[in-house]
C-alpha cells in the first residue's frame, strides 16, 4: 500500500502546474496598461478588477444541464432585443453560424450579405462548411452600407434549377464601425420578408449603434429573425455572445450548438462577467466615440487621409500623403519608450484606450510627418506609384 501511495504522489508531482508567474498581479497590471495602448482590435480588452470579484460570486452551474446566472442573462438578453428567448454561445463566429444553419433547412440554399461582411471573410468559410450554402456577396453601391436597391439587384428568388435561392440575408451593424441607417434596414426587411426569406444581423458591435443613435437595442433588432450580439468586444468582457430569436429556432441553435461542440459547463463566472459588462461598460461606449472622433480629427489635421470617418469605434486612414507606410509606423510605434501597438490601416478605440495613448499616437504621425517634409518628400497623387495610386518623390525629382 505504501508503495501504491508513492507512486500517486509521484504522479500528482507531474501532473501538478501552476499557471501563475512570480510577479503576477504586476504582470496583470502592465497588460492592462498595454491593452489601453493597443488599437488593433476592441477584442483584446481585458477584464478589470471589479469585473472579477462580480463575477466570482456567479452560480455554479452547469450550462448543458442548468445554469443558474446563464439562464438569468438569457432572460434578460431576450427581454433587452425584444425576442422570445436567447442562447449564450463562446464567440460571435460561432453564434453567427447556429444561426444560418438553424435558418437554412434544405438545399440548395444562398445568404446574401455585404462583401465586407465578418460571415463572409472571418469565419473560415463556415457557412460553406456547416451549412452547404454559398455567399453571395454585395458590393455597396454607395461604398458604404447595403440598401434595398443593392439587395434587390443581388438576390437570387424562383425555382431555376441553375441556381441556389437566397433564404438568409444577412446584415452586419456595424460594419468596419459604420452605421446602417435603421430606416434602410427596414426597408430591406419588409422587402426580404415579403418574399419569405429570413433576416439575420451580425450585431457584434451593436452596442455602439444603440449608443450613437440613441435607438433602443430591441427597436434595432425586430427588424430580424435572429441576432448574434457580443460581449467580449465593445463591452470588454472576457468571452462569449448571445444570439437571439424565437423560442423554437433558439431550441434548435442549441441543439446544433452541442453538435458544433459549444455545449458548456460552469458558464456563471462568464455569464457574470457580461452582465457587469452590460450594466458598467456599455454606458461609457459615447466616450469611446467621442476619442475615436478626436483622433481622426488630429489626423487630418496632420494630413493623413481618412479612408473611413469614425461614426462609431474605428479610424480607417491611409498616411501616405506625409509619405510614411504602414509597416513603417508600425515599426515606430513599437519602438517609442512606451509602445503602441497599431495592425495596419484600421485603428480601434475602446473602452480602456487612454488619451494619452492617442495623443502620444497623434505626436508620433506628427514627428514622422515633419522627418518626412525636412527630407524633401514631396505627396504627387495619382501618380502610378502604390496601390492607391499615390507615389512619394523628393522635390528635387518632380517632374
């Protein structure tokens, strides 16, 4: 018997890991501070400390079985988009693509949506996959936002064998941080209802639609079946989304959710953890537009381009006019005394971005403008240069 216990120990002395540093609570501390200089994704916002101490009090649960907290964020989710009932899922990938497989019943079958549109770029193909359907993706006429007459001129109806009719049009708001105007998403819907095709909305970020346009959250979903609704983005929690509809197509999606493996267990800490969110972070998402708009403002000033405004969370901007290129401020913002972190031509502000990091990102496109003037770079536009067509010369050589 002696032996038999030394050889567990043994074991327990393998298995056994821990998973935290020597400096842990700092090590917490400066991701914090990191994630507040960070402008690639809204999805990169870490819980704060009050988040953690609310959430560990959540109920203990099982989520396949009966999870108290779960249950409780469901009801309030479902009352909150004006639908009959709600299924809290890990990611917004996953709660898009419940939804287009419990829409779509048989082929052959097509979802319509914007070419930009997350379900169509970001999901790995997963409609393809889970459901066997194809994409038809739209291109904006106005460059900006489907409206009815793109829908119109795109859908696919009627029974010709040559093609798979459209079941599901889906909608993404927002979209790259712009705003549908609510009055052609209605439009869209009558239209696509009237000819008995479903409606679903990627509204990842509509927290921040709800907040720009004052709109109640359940007036922006009832033009749509079903909608997928995340907490881990703009609100800050640490994981999952909620997709909303009926009572008998949520019955369905949770089914499907066990079989795409989505099926949890002790989910209260997360439930907990989106529930502080709703009631604490959401409320401060005007002040996130708010600084998103000063820092497009101060880009422009410095005569960077701005290739999508920020009506919402997210700078689209182009600094070839003060002849720098992304990977060049990439590399200078990772180099400053305290780093800021930049993917590209996106900038995404959130809940935990500071001031100070946007004006210190400002001060930096400042600096690399005036090193770019003082070495005679002169911007010549259309010029067969880059892919925007822009070409940067020394003064010297313009022609």
């Amino acid at each position: 018997m002696g032996s038999l216990d030394a050889v567990r120990s043994a074991i327990a002395e393998q298995v056994k890991f821990d998973v935290f540093t020597q400096s842990q609570e700092a090590d917490n501390d400066k991701a914090r501070q990191q994630v507040g200089r960070n402008f690639i994704s809204d999805t990169i916002t870490v819980p704060s400390k009050e988040m953690y101490l609310y959430a560990s009090m959540a109920s203990l649960g099982d989520d396949v079985y009966h999870e108290p907290s779960t249950i409780a964020l469901e009801a309030h989710m479902a009352k909150l988009t004006g639908k009959e009932a709600a299924l809290y899922v890990p990611s917004g990938t996953m709660s898009n693509q419940l939804a287009l497989r419990t829409h779509l019943k048989q082929p052959p079958y097509a979802v319509l949506c914007d070419h930009r549109a997350h379900i169509h770029k970001y999901e790995a193909g997963g409609t393809a996959f889970h459901s066997g359907a194809t994409t038809i993706p739209v291109v904006p006429a106005n460059a900006h936002h489907l409206t009815l007459a793109d829908v119109q001129a795109n859908i696919v109806l009627g029974d010709d064998v040559h093609f798979a009719p459209v079941e599901v049009v889906a909608l993404e708001n927002t979209l790259n941080g712009t705003i549908i105007p609510q009055e052609e998403v209605k439009a869209i819907s009558d239209y696509v209802h009237g000819k008995g095709v479903k409606m679903h909305l990627d509204g990842a970020r509509l927290w921040h639609v709800a907040i720009e346009t004052a709109t109640p959250v359940a007036e922006l979903c009832a033009p749509f079946d079903s909608v997928s609704l995340c907490f881990s983005k703009g609100l800050g929690a640490p994981i999952g989304s909620c997709l909303v509809g009926s009572k008998d197509f949520i019955k369905r999606a949770r089914w499907f959710r066990k079989l795409f493996g989505g099926g949890m267990r002790q989910t209260g800490v997360l439930s907990a953890s989106a529930a502080y969110a709703l009631t604490h972070n959401f409320p401060r998402l005007a002040t996130v537009h708010e600084l998103a708009r000063r820092l497009e403002s101060g880009l422009k000033e410095i005569g960077v381009k701005i290739t999508s405004a920020a009506e919402t969370c997210m700078v689209f901007f182009d600094p070839s006019p003060i002849g720098v290129d992304y990977s060049e401020l990439v590399k200078r913002a990772e180099a400053l005394p305290n780093p800021i972190s930049i993917g590209g031509s996106r900038l995404v502000v959130h809940i935990q971005t500071t001031q100070e990091a946007v004006d210190d990102l400002l001060g930096l496109m400042r600096t690399l403008a005036e090193e770019k003037k003082a070495a005679g770079f002169v911007y010549s536009p259309n010029a067969n240069g880059n892919a925007n067509g822009n070409i940067y010369i020394r003064a010297a050589e313009k022609r």
